[in-house]
C-alpha cells in the first residue's frame, strides 16, 4: 500500500485549504507537521520531512503545495528514502519571494530521484509561469499547466480541487 504525506507550505494550509480537505475525505493521508509555519528553516523543515518519510518502509506519494515543494526539492539532493512520486503544486520561487525563507535559497534544481509531477499557474503570485517550468524541467518533472489559477489556494478559489486528486490518483496509481 502506498502513503500520502501532505507537505504543506509557509503557514501552513487552512481547514479549507485542499491538502485539508483530501485530509479529511482520506484519514490514512498524513500532513508533515513542521517545527515553525511562520519562521521556517529549511534545516527544520527538511528534518521534519525526512522523520515523516523514514518513519515506514512503505513507499510515500508527497503531496506539496507552495514552499512544500522546495522542502521536497531540498530533501530529495541530502536523503533518500521510500518515495514513489510527488505531486508538488504551485512551488514558491524562494529566490525572489517576500516570505521569510531565506535558508531556503537557492532554490534546489538538482532532478529528482522519482516521478513528479508540477502544477504551475500562469498567474501566481509567489513564482511565475516561467520559473514554475524552470522548476519542472530541473526536477525532470512533468509540468501542469493549470491556466490563470492563482496560487492553487483557498485564496485563489480552490477548495476540494478534483483536477488535482485526479492527478493525485493517477500518480498513486502508476
């Protein structure tokens, strides 16, 4: 059986937030609780990550939304471990942003070590359409273009998001 973890980004995601709704419809799904949504470290974050990933041998599905993503990228260049696939939605371009991720940069752009898919936005305002490409071509990842859908966030209209399940399944089902 695979796991899905849900990694979730800078503040985490609300109770109507998608990862939080797919939580809820699927009580086997396990977010990644991270040491400090607000102040995060990558060092933190990235060992909360590899905790979450090495607490089975049952390959995981990583499920990423925002500066989950570069948490992804982060831990797939310093560990390995049993990860089938990562869908990583809406990646934060860290080497830009606002947010206080500063231990974050560079962002990674080493390719991963399994299969993933990037969901990227034409209009999000934490990485552009380009660099979100950039991203998935690094990573060798399949990239999504989900049109002008903001950050993929509660904030940008996306509840329980069934493009992204579909994809989500997909990937569990490959």
């Amino acid at each position: 059986m695979t796991r899905v973890l849900v990694v979730p980004g800078y503040d985490n995601s609300g109770p109507e937030h998608w990862q939080s709704l797919w939580e809820r419809e699927h009580p086997e799904y396990v977010r990644v609780e991270m040491p400090d949504w607000t102040q995060p470290t990558r060092d933190g974050w990235v060992g909360a990550l590899h905790e979450a990933i090495a607490a089975s041998d049952e390959p995981a599905v990583l499920v990423a939304h925002s500066l989950g993503c570069v948490t992804v990228a982060h831990w797939a260049a310093e560990h390995t471990g049993p990860v089938k696939s990562a869908l990583l939605v809406a990646p934060v371009d860290v080497d830009v942003t606002d947010l206080p991720v500063d231990t974050f940069k560079p962002a990674p752009l080493a390719p991963l070590p399994f299969m993933a898919v990037v969901v990227g936005s034409q209009n999000d305002p934490y990485a552009t359409e380009e660099r979100a490409r950039e991203f998935a071509g690094a990573w060798r990842a399949v990239y999504i273009d989900a049109g002008e859908a903001g950050h993929i966030n509660v904030a940008s209209g996306h509840g329980p998001w069934p493009d992204g399940e579909q994809l989500l399944d997909d990937l569990m089902a490959d």
